[in-house]
C-alpha cells in the first residue's frame, strides 16, 4: 500500500496512545488533556437553545458575526488589542484547525518553521504533514529561557515562521515581555510570520501574566493569533476555535479554514457567544480554582519522588521520572500506570532531545475529587 512519503513516520500521538492504555485499566487519566470539568451552565444552555431553534445549517467559513465581535471585543478589553471582526477574526474547528489552515495557507512546502521545544506534538507533526520542515530551538529545564542567540542561529534563507505557545503546553512557561520583545524583534529582522497558540492565555499562576506576541511592538502584523474555547469554558470535544490576523491573511486563511472545515459546529459558535458575556468573575475563579489543582498535582508528585518543574501557566507539569530507573520515558509512564493507574504522557512526545527520556506530562484539569485520588495514589509510588 503507498501512503504520502511526508506522512510515513507519523502515528497517532502517545497523549492519545496513552489515554487508550488508561481505559485499558480503568485509570486516572493525567495524560491526554481533556479538561472534564463541568460545562459553564450559561455555554451549555447556549448550544441547547441553538439546537432547539434550528440553528443547524452551515454558517460563513469565518464563523457567525456575534460571535467574530465578541472575539474582537475580549482582546481589545484584555490586551488592547484590536481587530476588525469583519475581516481579521476567524471562527475555526479549534485551534488546531486554526493551526493547520494558517500553516497551509500562509507556508509552502519545504519551508522552515522555528519551534520552541519542547513543543506540542500536534503543531510538530501537522507541520510535516504539509511538507513543511520544523527547526527546533531549545528552551530546556530548568529555567525554559529563550536564548535569542540559538534562535538567530536556526533561522537559514529557508526560514519563513515560527510557531509561539504560551502559556506553552506542556512546560509551563509563560513568555515575559521582555522575551516577546526580543522576538518581536527577530520577526522583523528575519521577515517571518508568527503563529501564536494562546489557547492557555486563561490559565496562569502567581505573577504570571499572560501577554500576547501581537500586543508587543508592531508584531501585530506578522501575527496570526489562535485561541479557543475547549480549555476555557471546558469543552474540549467542541472543537471551537479562533484566529486573528491582519485582513489579507485572514482572506487566505479563510479559504483553507472553508476547504478543511466549511465552518465550525453552528449551535456551539452560538454558544460560545454565550460564553464570552460572562462576567469577569469566571476567570478569576478559573484561575484560582486552577492554582489550587496545580498545587494538588505538584505537591503528590514531589511526595512521590517525581519532582516536579512548577508551571507559571497552563495546566500540565512536566516532572522528572529518573527515580523510577526505566530506560526510556514510555516505560516509566507505564510503570506509574501499572503501579497507581495514573496514566501521564512520556516526555519524548514533546522532545527531541535526550531530555525528554527523563520526564513525562500529568495534566491537572480534573475535577477536584478525581484530581486528589490521582494525588492520594501517585503517593503509593
Ligand atoms: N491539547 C491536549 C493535550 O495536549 C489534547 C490533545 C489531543 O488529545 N488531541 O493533551
């Protein structure tokens, strides 16, 4: 059977290799990032009402206005930034699918695209699945600092974009102002565009403050920003996302997003304009709520001999597993699955370099009770 050369070396992930171990065993799954928690009532009576209205043909590729205004509106209140809803946000399947139809709209292939490893397996392998080339830079324990010399050391002719998540998944790091400064720079030095993914933008602890690359300087305009909804309104299978980018982007990106997609689910955009009328309060107890869960997890693992690295952000922590003396990440994930049946993802997912053998991801967006039996059992290690 012949199968695209550019696609041969690809598979499923391990996230969702192990969340299949996991139910194998009846688990707790710290793996796979679903987010379980309880849909916000205002975002599920949203959908049901769009449902019961009949709100079920396609909409515009770019998604239903309200929604594109809404977008538009949160980011200018946040961050001050600002779009035109008409012709720079886009409703996407996700940011994945945002992810993907930036990258085949705006790349071609052979190009270059700069990572930061470790780097979010999905924004990897969809690059090679477009025949396009990722180039690492390396951000590594125990700081994750950018080193903006390596950066300018990776860029070739060839170099066309680089891909930012913060916060990242799954390290934690939330970039400073002063490191997206130095980046900034970098895109108008090297011509690039950015694609940032800020689906975490939500979730950040202590002094961490999440700032988007587009907000710094004149970046806005080599930007392509993606967020979504799965993480903050916890409706990962929803598959509801969004772009921004200045308006000839966008048009060409909207093409990809129509052929990939046609558009994203109708009842749920509607929702999700539910969504964002919510009143500030949700976040904060997003964040709070959050911060207590990360503690939770990392308290559990420092017990368990697993130290963890502390994210500033998202909701993942990457903890060291040598205590386990297994030769590889995989194996040690397996052995906390078979030992406590808490499944994690092994850190070669998000690494290509050797340190990745040495540690794997556990994700804390559980619902409290499920979260502290994960932590009562990692315990037992
Ligand atoms: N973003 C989530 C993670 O990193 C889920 C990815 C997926 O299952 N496709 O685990």
């Amino acid at each position: 059977m012949r199968i695209g050369r550019r696609l041969q070396g690809l598979a499923i992930s391990d996230i969702r290799s192990m969340t299949r171990a996991c139910d194998a065993v009846g688990g707790i799954n710290l793996g796979q990032g679903v987010c379980d928690l309880p849909t916000p009532p205002p975002v599920a009576l949203g959908a049901k009402r769009a449902i019961d209205e009949g709100r079920a043909i396609y909409t515009a590729p770019e998604g239903i206005a309200p929604l594109r205004e809404a977008i538009a509106a949160k980011l200018e209140r946040r961050y001050g930034l600002r779009y035109d809803p008409r012709d720079e946000v886009l409703v996407t399947a996700g940011a994945t699918g945002g992810f993907a139809a930036a990258c085949m709209a705006l790349l071609e292939p052979g190009d270059e695209v700069i990572l930061f490893e470790p780097y979010y397996g999905y924004h990897y392998n969809t690059l090679v699945a477009l025949g396009l080339r990722p180039v690492l830079v390396p951000m590594l324990p125990p700081d994750w600092a950018f080193d903006a010399a390596a950066f300018d050391r990776a860029v070739t002719s060839k170099t066309r974009a680089v891909v930012l998540c913060t916060p990242s998944n799954p390290s934690g790091k939330v970039w400073s102002r002063a490191e997206l400064a130095l980046l900034a720079e970098r895109l108008e030095a090297h011509d690039l565009w950015a694609i940032t993914d800020e689906i975490y933008e939500h979730f950040v602890y202590d002094d961490a403050v999440h700032v988007p690359l587009a907000s710094t300087g004149v970046a806005r305009e080599r930007c392509v920003l993606l967020g979504g909804f799965s993480k903050t309104f916890s409706v990962t299978g929803w598959r509801l996302g969004y772009l921004c980018a200045p308006p000839e982007a966008a048009r060409a990106i909207n093409v990809c997003n129509d052929l990939l997609y046609v558009c994203a689910p109708t009842p749920l955009q509607w929702a999700a304009v539910e969504g964002l009328a919510m009143p500030e309060d949700y976040y904060v107890e997003l964040q709070q709520s959050y911060a207590r869960k990360r503690r939770v997890l990392c308290d559990a693992l420092r017990a368990a001999g697993l130290e963890p690295y502390e994210p500033q952000g998202a909701y993942y922590v990457l903890a060291d597993v040598r205590s386990l003396k297994k030769a590889t990440a995989k194996e040690a994930s397996m052995a906390i699955l078979e030992r406590c049946g808490v499944a994690s993802v092994p850190g070669t997912s998000f690494f290509v370099d050797p340190v990745g053998e040495t540690l794997a991801r556990f994700c804390f967006a559980k619902e409290d009770s499920v979260l502290e039996e994960a932590a009562r059992r990692l315990r037992t290690l």
